[in-house]
C-alpha cells in the first residue's frame, strides 16, 4: 500500500511540475506511471518534451522508489538531456540507466560526464547508439568523469563513433578508474592506435574483466596482445558471430570423448567396476540436458513470435511513412518551383533596380564634375581680370609719371618747333593708322561676336529640340511603362542611354562653343597685347627721340615754348585714344561677361533637366523599392515554408531514425538472446563434463578399487 501511494505522489508532483512549467503532461507518461512495475521506470521509444525532462529530473533528485530507469530510444533534446542528468546527479538510489539510440552529442557527454563525477549509485550504464565519440573536447570531459567515479562497474558504449583519440582518453581513465569490470566498445573507429593505448592500460588497472572490441579495425597482434595482458579473468570476444549449436556439441562431445579416453588409460583397473555407475549418471544428465534444450527451444520461439510481431508493425508503419513522405516530398517539389520562379523575378529586378542606382550615380558625378570646372573658370577669369585691372592701373600710373616728365622736358623743347610738327605729323598718321587698325579689330570682333551669338542661338533652338524631343520621348516611354510593367526596365534602360547621349552632345557642344569663345578671347587679348606692346614700343622710341632732342635742341628752348600747345594738344588726343581703346576693352569684357552669363543660364538649365531627371529616377526607384518589398514580403513566406517543410522533413526523418534504431535494437536484442542460448549452452556442457569428471573422481576414491584385483 504504501509503494502504491508514493507512486501515486508521484504521478501528481510529475502533473504539478508540468502545469506549472506551462505544459501539459504527456498522456504516455501518465500511462508508463500507471503502468509502472516496482523499481523500475520504462519510457522506452517515448518521445520525451522538454518540459517532460525538466520534471523528471526534478523528481528524480529526492526519489527512493526507483532503481532501474530506461530511456532509450527517447528522442532526447541536448537541453532535455542535461535536465534529467542534473537530476540524476543527486539521486541515491538508481542502479541501471539505459540512455541508448537517443543521439547524444557535446552537450551530452559534458553533462554525462559530471554525472559519472557526482553519482554515487549506478552501477550499469548503457550509451548504445549515440554520438558521444564525435567532439573530443567534450568525450575527454566524459572520460574525466569516468576516471573519478567510483561505482559504475558496467558500462556500454557500442555505436558512439570513438576515434584513436577517444581510445587514449578512454585508457587514461579507466588507469584512473578502480571499478569498471565490463566496457564494451564493438562498432566504433578505435584502430590501431586506440588499440595500443588500451593495451598499455590494463597492466595499470586491476578491475576489468571483460572488454569487447569486435568492429574497430584492431590488427591482431594488438587484439593478442589485450587478450594476453589483461588481469584476473578478462575475456576478450572479438567473434563477429557465434557457432552453430549443432557444431558446439560436437566439439563438447569430442572434448568429453578426449578426456574420458584420457581417464580410461589411467584407470583401466577400473573399468568394468565403474562402468554400470557411469552409464547410469549419464542416463541422469541427458535427460537433464534434453529438458533444459526444452525450455531453451520454447523460449526461442516466444521470442520468435514477439520478433515476427514487431516486424510486421515496422512493416505497417513504414509504408504509412513511406507514403506521408512521398506526399511531403512532392508538396515540396511543387513549393521549390515556386520559390525558384520568384528568386529568379527577384534577382532581374534587382538588377535592374542597381542599374538604375548606377547610372544615377554616374549622373550625380557627372553633374559635380561640371559644377567643379565651371566654378574652376569662374575663379580663373575673376583672376584674370583682376590682374588686368591692375595691369591698367600700372600703365595709367605709369602714364601719368610720363606725361609729367614730358611736360617738365617740354618746356626746355622751345627751340625745336620744327622738328617737333614733322614728328607731330608723322605721329598724327600713325595715330589715324592705329585708328584705322583698332576700327578693323572692332569690326572683327563684332562680327565674331555676332557669329557666337548666332551659334549660341542654334545651340539653344537645338538644345530645346533636344528638350522637347526628350520630353516626348518620356512621355511615350511613361505611358508605355504604365501599360507593360515588365518591359519598364529595357525602357528605362533606353531612355538613360538617350539622355546619357543627349548629355554628352550638349557637354560636347558646350565644349566646344566654351572653346570657340576661349579661342576668340585669346585672339581679342592677343590683339590688345600687340596693340598694347606696339604703343609701348611707340612711347619707347618717341621717349628716345625726344631725349635726343632734349640733348641736341638745349639751346631752341625759346623756340619750343610756341608748339607746347599743340604738344598737349596731342597729348589730349593720345589720352583720348587710350581712353577709347579701355572703352572698347571693357565692351568686349562685358561681352565676354555676358557670353558667360548666357553659358551660367545654360549650365542651370542643364542642371534643371538633371534634377528632373533625377527625381523621376527617384520616382521609379521608389515604385522598384516598393516592389523590392513586396517580393522580400513573399520571400519571408517562402522562408516560412521552407521552414515547415524542413521542419516536417526533420519530423519524419527523425521517426525513420527511430524506426531503424527499434530495428538494429531489435536485432541486438535478438543477437543477445542467441549469445545468452549459446553461453548457457556452454555452461550446461560444462556442468556435464564437470559432473563427468566428478564421478571418475567419485570412481577412483570408492573401496571397490581397493576390492579390485590387481592387474
């Protein structure tokens, strides 16, 4: 009664620790509580939650009732794994944990491995088909706690994937290890040189007894060499299968035969004396051995039945599963079509949406590129011009100090009045030659004035063709993009490749009206400057003749104070002359000013058609954005899909991998049930030769050989 009533408290602190977790308990392990025999807890091939796991290891810290738990084939989580673990650390009481086919890993063996350190009451182990072998780093932290525990005396580790380097740690622990008497390690990749270190640990340990090494790819120098330096009663069974029955019993019969011949040579005194006892002690253990085979044979079809039974279940439920995963696969043929038909709209519209940041990209460099020179030729003329400023107030200066000299030099040029008026005729023609040459000049550059301004205005007719032909060519490609989404991007396409061509022909022909008017300019100083240099030189030599004169007519200074006037009369003219040339002068600067004005006017309409252009750029990159949303709306829902498909995959998946894991647990069950059949097999051979051998013992002891005649 009480045993029930704790199982019951049991069963409600296992219910309360769920509800309060937020989950509901799981209907199969209410049914195994339920269910439960006395001392042993079997949730074998049940698939175990979280929240599961957090609750029994809970419970299993402060429970007395159980001594055997079985939870293979359970599906564990990393994170469930580690729960139970830590709840088994300080459990007292559980002898027997079976944890087989539930695919440990790192988390596993770390946890695994504190609890080999902190329990201190199980005895038996079982990690069958598991991947503890996988990461070395945490099968190191498990061999760790091997090496500290000091009750485990069993422990299988079949099918863990042990490489060489988890051979050697696992030979550092058992030299560590002083109660390990059974280690399984069959079907694992130990190989020659976890072989070897296993070999140098066995002179070290001195509680082993058996080590099963069958699968590993041991040479079999290594395998003698175990089998011959293992202490006490070790066994090494590196059979890949037992013998038949039938040739055990022959081989028993054969050895019995030998030793029976061997005893009758010793003991031929005896023979006929003994004979009648032996025959029937023999008689006795027949019979005994043929009711043994009895019950062995009727074991072994019961287990025959239970096998044949679960097979055709395996049978059932993999083709239910092999049909529910033809569905799935096939729903996730037609959800990869789809999904590969919108990756593919969404890369061409990517493409086209970076071909478009791309080229207005390269227009907005274009666009301070050509803000950059025209503000570099602002600067560059201002200079120039202010250099010419000074430039002319130099020469006026320079003017003035002249003409101060002159009239200081004048009044000592009285004597020298004829002289003076043939030079003063001579320099009035001269004067109406240059007159006549600065006439020629500002007619030319009237008349290239007037040609530029003829071109600028074809330029301009032919920039608003361009405008107006560009702005039908929008309007039709805006409509036609209104009426086919698709075909948007070629047109687009076209229409930057246009009004990139349409760009270049304007900056071209900028360039060149900027070069034809740089060119005029330059002819127009270079004019001025051979005009300038020519009265330079004019000034020069007439300051020469004049200092001459000075030097000569010192004595006509009487006679010069007469033509004074006239001399300023033509100093007045020259003035006059001068100021006329820097009237034309600055004509053609503000012509040149004006020229540039018109180009500024032209640059900012330039700059208004980019700006339009730019903002329907704008414009059709946010319909691309809204567009590019869109498909990355229906790409998160592929996503989650694709997902739930993997998420179902993994399910079924997950219950093939467990179907297959009953099935080789199967076979290892009934592999063991042929082992055990066999092994009691030999031991019932050699109880027979033991009873054998008991009674010529019995026949050599007995007083009828002392009776018996000598020989």
């Amino acid at each position: 009664m009480k045993g029930s009533e704790d199982m019951e408290e049991f069963r409600r602190s296992y219910s309360r620790l769920c509800k309060e977790s937020g989950s509901e308990p799981q209907e199969a392990v209410l049914q195994q509580l339920h269910q439960l025999p006395r001392g042993r807890l079997d949730l074998a091939t049940q698939s175990l939650t979280v929240d599961t796991c957090r609750a029994l290891g809970k419970l299993l810290q402060n429970q007395t009732l159980l001594t055997e738990l079985v939870l293979s084939d359970c599906m564990l989580s990393e994170e469930g794994t580690t729960l139970l673990l830590q709840g088994l650390c300080a459990n007292t009481v559980i002898r027997f944990l079976d944890l087989k086919g539930n695919n440990l890993r790192a988390a596993g063996a770390e946890a695994l491995g504190k609890l080999l350190r902190q329990n201190q009451s199980i005895q038996s182990l079982t990690l069958e088909w598991n991947n503890l072998g996988t990461w070395e780093d945490a099968f190191a932290t498990f061999c760790g706690g091997l090496a500290a525990n000091s009750t485990l005396q069993q422990l299988d580790l079949r099918n863990n994937q042990i490489s060489h380097k988890g051979a050697e740690e696992l030979a550092l622990a058992l030299k560590g290890n002083a109660t390990l008497q059974q280690l399984d390690l069959r079907w694992n990749n130990v190989g020659l040189l976890g072989g070897r270190a296993l070999v140098n640990c066995l002179p070290s340990n001195r509680t082993l007894w058996r080590l099963d090494l069958a699968g590993n790819n041991v040479p079999s120098d290594v395998l003698r060499a175990v089998g011959t330096g293992a202490r006490g009663c070790l066994l090494l069974s590196l059979e890949q299968g037992m013998k038949p029955f039938d040739r055990g019993l022959s081989t028993m019969g054969g050895g019995s035969s030998g030793l029976w011949t061997e005893q009758a040579m010793e003991h031929n005194q005896d023979r006929h004396t003994a004979f009648q006892e032996t025959q029937t002690r023999t008689h006795l253990l027949s019979k005994e051995v043929q009711y043994l085979q009895e019950e062995k044979s009727k074991q072994f079809l019961d287990l025959m039945e239970t096998i044949d039974k679960q097979r055709e279940e395996m049978a059932r439920s993999s083709q239910a599963s092999a049909a529910r995963v033809g569905q799935l696969q096939e729903a996730l043929k037609e959800r990869h079509s789809i999904i590969n038909a919108l990756k593919a709209k969404l890369q061409m519209t990517e493409a086209a949406l970076a071909l478009s940041e791309q080229k207005s990209q390269d227009l907005g460099e274009l666009l301070a590129t050509a803000e950059q020179e025209r503000l570099s030729l602002s600067q560059r003329e201002e200079k120039e011009r202010r250099l010419e400023q000074q430039e002319a107030a130099e020469r006026e200066s320079k003017l003035l100090r002249d003409l101060s000299a002159a009239n200081e030099k004048n009044l000592l040029l009285r004597n020298q009045v004829d002289e003076l008026e043939r030079k003063l005729k001579s320099q009035q023609e001269e004067l109406f030659l240059t007159r006549q040459e600065l006439t020629n000049t500002s007619a030319e550059l009237k008349i290239r004035v007037v040609q530029a301004e003829e071109r600028l205005d074809m330029e301009k007719r032919r920039a608003r063709q361009n405008m107006e032909d560009s702005e039908k060519l929008r309007f039709k490609e805006v409509e036609h993009m209104t009426r086919h989404l698709e075909e948007s991007e070629r047109a687009m396409q076209e229409r930057l490749q246009r009004l990139e061509a349409l760009r270049l022909s304007l900056e071209e022909e900028l360039s060149r009206v900027k070069a034809a008017a740089l060119s005029e300019r330059g002819q127009a100083e270079e004019e001025l400057i051979k005009a300038r240099n020519q009265a330079r030189l004019e000034e020069q030599q007439h300051l020469a003749h004049l200092e001459e004169k000075l030097r000569l007519l010192a004595q006509a200074r009487d006679e010069a104070q007469g033509t004074c006037l006239q001399q300023k009369q033509t100093v007045a003219e020259a003035q006059a002359r001068a100021s006329q040339l820097s009237l034309q002068v600055e004509g053609q600067r503000r012509r040149i000013e004006e020229l540039q004005q018109e180009l500024s006017n032209k640059d900012q309409e330039k700059v208004a058609e980019v700006t339009r252009v730019r903002v329907e750029l704008q414009e059709q990159m946010g319909r691309l954005r809204a567009e590019l949303t869109a498909q990355e709306t229906l790409r998160e829902k592929v996503a989650a899909l694709e997902r739930q498909l993997k998420v179902i995959a993994s399910d079924h998946r997950e219950a093939l991998l467990d179907k297959e894991s009953e099935n080789a647990s199967l076979r290892e069950k009934l592999r063991l049930k042929e082992a055990e059949i066999a092994r009691i097999r030999d031991e019932e051979a050699q109880r027979a030769s033991f009873l054998q051998n008991a009674v010529l013992a019995y026949v050599q002891g007995s007083p009828l050989r002392s009776l018996s005649p000598p020989k």
